[in-house]
C-alpha cells in the first residue's frame, strides 16, 4: 500500500532559484543559507521517495486574477517550468503521477473538499525552488511530483483549520491507494515576510520560531490561529504558512522532529525549513 513517510516544509523565496541558476550558491551572502539544506539533501537521498505531494502557491503564472481556484490539484503527465518573466528556470521538467493524483482527488472530492482538477498547467517557483533545495540541481528530478496549488494570494484564503483538515482527507487519501509506494507531502512558503507597504521587509523570528515549534507539537489548535494573527504578526504574506498545515495535517498527532533550519534574510525574507516524520 501507499503510505506517507515524511513531511518537509520550506520556504519557495524565488532569489533563491535565482542565485542557484546564476551560480551564486556560494556567495557570502548566499552559501549559509544553502548550507542548511546539505542535511536535507543527504537525507532524501537516503530516503528515496517515490512521489512528492507538493503542495505550494501559484504567483500568477498558471492562474491570473480572472481565475483563482482555492484549491488545484496537478493530474498530469508533465509539468513545464513556467517562464515569470525572465525566462524560465533552467530545471527540469516535472514528471507527473496522474493515476495517484487521480484517485487522490477522488477520495478527497468525497471527503468534501472541492478540487480544481488540473491537466494541464505550468509550475513556477513556488514549486520548482523547493524542489532545487532538496535535490540540488539534477539532470532529471529523482521522482514524480503531484503539484497541489493554493490560494493565498487573493482574499480570501482558506483556513488554517481548512488546510489542516484537508491533510487528513489527502492522508486517508494515499492509504487507500493500492500500489506500494513512498509519498511524501511537502507544504512551502513562508515565513514571515511582507512585499510591499510600510511594513515591507517585516520579519518576525519570534513568531516563526513560535510557528516551527507548535507545528510539532501542537498542530492541532496552531490550526485554529485565524488569517488576521498571521497577517499582523507574520506580514501579508505570511498567510502562506497555512500551506504547512496541509502538509502537517497529513502525518500522525505526535511525529519526530528530524531536522530543523531557519535563516534570515533571503531578499527580505525569513526562510524556515523543518522536516518530520512519523513515530510510528
């Protein structure tokens, strides 16, 4: 049977796809941030999943503001690098699971979360740059991904609560699913930071570290923390973190923290990085 091994989440900063694409990983402004993610490398490759669920936000590049769906899933053989404006990415190509992605949007279209059912869709950075974090910068990434898009970029998005419960529907989900196979569920984005306004460059390690620590232990009421507490404490978009409780939705109440990295700033940003696996 399917089964979930492993949560990661991360921060999707698309300077950071940028300094990995013009070779500046190893600037002295760069390298102590790429540094933190040598563990995780190592890591995943040890662990080999079969599928990424990878659940991000789409910047306007496969969705405009004509049509924002609340929730995508990606059920197609392929996925293109999208261009953002200054080319795209030189990553490769994403290979879909459209059979698992398929009857995951089944279960959870039966679970009463309504799906936006993709088939065809460009990915951009919000998905690409977790991807080169974890597996660096490959020939071909070493296994198929599901993207799952969220809306966090128009009023309203969904709940904390909402992304948490969805989790467990997508957990139930991968059980189901009859062929063996490693999945694991990424959430991205965040921390805090805000782009524009008199608050932008706003970053708060204090809540962040809040944020990381409640994630393991307490997930369950860190859902109930309404939009206006992430928009006031963690900038506007800072609201993306609710992408992490989908992620953290699907693994058991009580997991093991494996590996934990934060660091400030990346273009004004603050990166957060935790990986979590089950205790059973």
């Amino acid at each position: 049977m399917a089964k979930i091994t492993a949560g990661v989440a991360t921060s999707h900063v698309p300077a950071i796809g940028a300094a990995l694409d013009l070779g500046k990983a190893g600037d002295a402004y760069w390298k102590p941030l790429f540094d933190g993610y040598e563990f995780s490398k190592r890591w995943i490759a040890a662990e080999k999943p079969d599928v990424v669920f990878l659940v991000y936000n789409d910047h306007a590049t496969a969705f405009s503001l004509d049509c924002i769906p609340t929730f995508a899933i990606g059920c197609a053989e392929f996925f293109q690098p999208a261009d953002e404006g200054w080319g795209a990415r030189p990553v490769p190509v994403v290979e879909g699971a459209p059979e698992l992605a398929a009857h995951i949007t089944q279960s959870v279209i039966e679970s009463d979360f309504d799906l936006t059912i993709m088939n065809r869709m460009e990915v951009d950075h919000g998905l690409t740059v977790p991807l080169s974090l974890m597996f660096g910068q490959p020939e071909a990434w070493p296994c198929k991904v599901i993207p799952f898009a969220v809306n966090v970029v128009q009023y309203p998005p969904p709940s904390g609560r909402r992304c948490y419960n969805l989790g467990k529907a997508i957990r139930k989900a991968v059980d189901s699913y009859g062929k063996d196979l490693k999945v694991q569920i990424w959430g991205t984005g965040g921390m805090s930071h805000q782009l524009q306004g008199p608050r932008a460059g706003l970053i708060n390690r204090e809540f962040d570290t809040m944020f990381l620590d409640r994630l393991v232990n307490d997930a369950d009421a860190l859902s109930m923390m309404p939009h206006i507490d992430y928009v006031r404490e963690a900038g506007s978009e800072g609201v993306e973190l609710v992408m992490w409780l989908i992620m953290r939705g699907a693994l058991d109440a009580e997991v093991e923290e494996v590996y934990r990295f934060y660091h400030v700033p990346a273009s004004n940003t603050a990166v957060g990085h935790i990986i979590l696996k089950n205790k059973s």
